[in-house]
C-alpha cells in the first residue's frame, strides 16, 4: 500500500476549524497573538476578553481564543477516538 492509500480524505468544502482558527491566531508557547493586529494574551488571563488593537480586522472574531481552542482540541480528540 502506498503513502496516497492511507492518507484521509477530506471533502473539498469542508475546512478543518482549527486551520481557520490559525488563520486568525498564532500560538506560541503559553501566548496567543492575533494575526491582525499582533497583539498576545497569557493562558493566565485566558478567563478574560482577548485585547485586540483599535479597529483590528479580527475584532469581532472570538472574545477568547484560548478557550476557543481548546474546544476545537476536545473536538479532534473526540473525533481521533471514535472508529
């Protein structure tokens, strides 16, 4: 069996939200960082509304991205373990 026959497949109009939650956030570490306006927030203040810039492009996007997260990872761990 080649590497193509075990690869998943994935229909064409379905886009995993974690690749759209990265389009919008950077993680590194214990900081997230918005893609827009470059500001970070610490998993310690992960109870609080993200600080974007002033007419950031991504302000309306999640108040809390940490939390968005970590949703989005319980999700695909679900997912991994079902058959």
């Amino acid at each position: 069996m080649n590497k193509s026959d075990t690869t998943p497949k994935v229909a064409s109009d379905h886009r995993n939200p974690l690749l759209d939650f990265a389009d919008r956030w950077e993680v590194d570490a214990d900081i997230v960082r918005c893609r827009s306006c470059g500001r970070g927030q610490q998993t310690s203040w992960m109870n609080y509304d993200f600080p974007h810039a002033a007419n950031c492009h991504n302000e309306l996007a999640e108040r809390n991205p940490w939390k968005t997260l970590a949703s989005l990872l319980n999700a695909l761990a679900s997912n991994a373990r079902q058959p």
